[in-house]
C-alpha cells in the first residue's frame, strides 16, 4: 500500500509539472513558500535601466504635473497605439495638461478596455494597486490614482530611493548611457554603460560633421573617423568608468555586420562626404559595418562587455527581422574574448537565443524587458535556459523603464515567475530546493556582479 502511494505521488509530481525529468528526490513540503520567501530576500542587480526624472520625460508626458497618464507614459503607451489611438490625440491630449483627468480617462476608456490585457498594461494596474493602493483603473478611481502620483512626487528624490531600495530591494541598478550628472538617484547603487552607435550609424555628411563639432575634432578621412571614436571612447571611459558597452542599433538596421576591408569603408566615407543627401542603408552599410568592427576592436582592447538589442522593438512599425541574434554569429566568432550580452531575450528567438549561449562561451542572455513583453514566454524559455545552458550565463532582470514604478511591477513580475519556474523543477525533481534557491541568488544578482565586473 505504501508503496502504491509513493508511486501515485510520483505520477503527480510528473504530470503536474509538464516535460521534466526526476534527477533529485521529490522535496518536503513547503518548498514553493520557502523559495518565493528566499527569492524576496534576494538583493537583486538590476542590469538595464533607463531611469529619469519627470523633467527628463517632457519627451513622452508632458504635463507640468503628473496624473493618472504618467503610468501608461512607456511601453503601455505602445500597446494603446496598438489598439488604434490616433497618436496625435496620445501625445496631444492624454500626455498634457490641456485636459481634466476625467476627459482623459472619457477618451482613453475604449482603448484601455480594448488592450487593458497585455502584460504592458497589465503592469499598470499593478503599479496603481500595490504602489498606490487603487484597485482598479477606471472613472471612479483616476482622481485619486492621480492625487497619489502627485503626492508622490512632491519629493521626488526620495520617492525613487523608497521604491529602488526599499520595495524592490535592488542593490545595483546599470544605467543606459549615463552621464552620471544631474540625476536624482543615490549614486552609490548607480553603474552605466556606454553607447558609441553615433559612430556606428553613419549615413550622411551631416552626421560626420556633427560628431566633429562634439568632439571638436576634424574628421575628413576614415583615420580621422576612428580616430575621434577612440578619443570620445577613452574621454567616457576616463569620465564615467562604465561597466561596457551597449548597442541599439537593431531598432535601424539588420544585425549582420561584414568584416569589411578599409578600403571599402574609406570609398563609402568619401561618397559621404561628397554628397549633400543622405544615402541608402546598402550604400552605407560597408562603412557602419566597418565602424561596428572597431567598436568590438575597443571592448577587446579594454576588457569590456558589450550588451546587444536582440529581437522586440519597443514602439510601433519596426522589422523584426533586422533582430535575430543569429545575425550575429560572425561577430561573436571573431571578438572570442568578447563578452555578447544579448537582451531581452530575444523575444520571440528564444531558441536562437539559447543555441548561441549553450555553444558559444562569450555569449550571454540578459532577460531584461521580458517579462512585460510576455509571462509566459519568458516562464517558458526559462524554463528551456536552464535545461540548455549553464546558469552562470543568465542574468534575469533588468527593468528597462524609464519611470521608477515600471521598474518595480516588472521586478513584482520577474520574482513571480523565476519562483514559478524553479518551484516547478524542484516539484519534477530536476532541482533540489537549495539548487532552486542557489540558482535564484546566481541568475538575480550573482551572475551580473560577476559579468558585468560590478565593484
């Protein structure tokens, strides 16, 4: 009888938990709250961020004050295009001050009931209940969310330390781009990284003669280009001392880049220079390729991380193919002792995404974005990650907001599932609980300290 129920208990603990394999013993119960329990205590590294202050978002909300808008101001703000908001009446109109809260949640009502599914737009509800303690989002409660939002930010400072430090408990946040200037943040839990794309995505004189007068240097040959690209390179570094370098670049053009000769990007920079337009992407492409090449040159010479945009763009009308990873496998041969931090999961490559890091050693998966993307992709490719590559090579959360309560109901959303996921393999017995918790302490904070160098 005994042993008819351990088998029985067996069969449940397969079954219950999908394709998994039992390599350990099934766990004690209890196992699901202590690794959710060990998962919040977590200091996490969070290694993508775009963070800014209101007057840094005049971009995207206009408002002099914010209201109930302020939350859908990224990537939600995506999702109510999607749905078919003119984009004029967004900009005009929900992200300024020209109108009363109530007439914009009038307006908003039928797009937000129409996309108020997707996880974007599901972040914000999440934000509006455990950071603002509004329910729901609707005619009755838009005042007072936006009373909240304002209350909030009365002292803005300190709003974004209580939310970075004491609800999400994030020990270090890497900036995109910094400055390291002008910022409201507690500059010890800050880090960055550098872009050099404006060096990268050269297609007319225009462009060449705007980096001259940044960096007020003349640049009237390709020696000249590179030349000012090492000296704008070892000026940040010297000024910043960032952790590597980041490249965007998938959101303007394929991710091949040829091993291009010299003398070939030196006949497309003088057709540059020659010309009063702007040129074709093929007409420019030898010449940005070339340059992508002496980028790489520099993170090898230097001993510097470089973070890709891989897959999804954010906004609305971008070529998702320009984004495979895979599109990448000559540059990762090539530069060895480079470090390829590939983002945001490639979503939807995940299986590209795990061929490259499983067979490639310099190459790495940064979950970054992902879980608002889609919960269950990223539940699922996790899941398929740590069967197919080590786990020293995943790090699974970077907000990639630029309001500071995206940041926390995305981090709400990632702990969620990472417990999920590990909790399921403890169930199957493909890990033991303390594998599970171990796992958890490397792929949130362990692996980017180790990674990205974090001091």
């Amino acid at each position: 009888m005994k042993r008819a129920a351990l088998f029985l208990l067996a069969i449940f603990f397969i079954t219950a938990t999908g394709a998994q394999v039992q390599v350990r013993p099934f766990p004690a119960p209890g196992y699901e709250k202590r690794i959710r329990q060990s998962i919040d205590q977590l200091k996490v590294v969070d290694t993508h961020e775009h963070l800014s202050g209101i007057a840094n978002m005049k971009w995207r909300y206009h408002g002099s004050q914010p209201d109930f808008m302020f939350l859908f101001s990224i990537y939600a703000y995506d999702d109510l295009q999607s749905a078919g908001i003119p984009l004029q009446l967004l900009d005009n109109k929900l992200m300024s001050d020209s109108l009363t809260v109530k007439e914009k949640w009038k307006i908003l009502k039928p797009y937000w009931e129409g996309s108020s599914n997707t996880a974007y737009n599901r972040a914000v509800l999440f934000t509006a209940d455990k950071l603002f303690g509004v329910k729901n989002i609707d005619s009755s409660t838009v005042e007072e969310l936006s009373n909240k939002i304002r209350i909030a930010y009365q002292d803005e400072s300190g709003w974004f330390n209580k939310v970075l430090k004491e609800k999400c408990g994030i020990q270090y946040v890497v900036a995109d781009d910094w400055d390291f200037s002008g910022h409201l943040f507690d500059p010890k839990i800050f880090r960055a990284v550098k872009r050099f794309d404006y060096f990268i995505s050269i297609d007319s004189k225009t462009e060449i003669e705007n980096l001259s007068k940044w960096t007020n240097r003349g640049i009237n040959s390709l020696d000249d280009l590179v030349s000012t690209l090492e000296f704008a390179f070892k000026g940040a570094m010297e000024k910043g001392n960032y952790l590597g370098i980041k490249s965007a670049l998938a959101y303007f053009r394929i991710l091949f880049y040829e091993d291009v000769k010299k003398e070939k990007a030196q006949e497309v920079f003088n057709k540059i220079m020659n010309s009063q337009t702007k040129l074709s992407f093929d007409e420019v492409k030898p010449l940005q390729d070339y340059m992508m090449h002496r980028v790489l040159d520099l993170a090898n010479r230097h001993n510097l991380p470089v973070q890709i945009h891989t897959g999804l763009q954010a906004g609305n009308g971008d070529i998702i193919e320009n984004s495979k990873p895979t599109h990448l496998v000559n540059l990762i041969q090539e530069y060895p002792n480079v470090k390829f931090i590939l983002f945001h999961g490639s979503y939807p490559y995940g299986g590209e995404l795990a061929t490259l890091a499983k067979n490639f050693s310099n190459v790495y998966i940064d979950m970054c974005w992902l879980y608002v993307i889609s919960p269950t992709y990223s539940e699922r490719y996790l899941n398929e990650w740590l069967e197919t590559v080590p786990a020293n090579k995943i790090m699974a959360f970077g907000g990639d907001y630029f309001s500071i309560e995206g940041v926390y109901s995305h981090l709400m959303f990632a702990k969620q599932i990472v417990s999920k996921v590990l909790s399921d393999k403890v169930k199957a017995g493909y890990f033991t609980e303390d594998e599970a918790i171990r796992i958890a302490r490397m792929i949130l904070h362990d692996n980017a300290i180790n990674i990205l160098k974090i001091k």
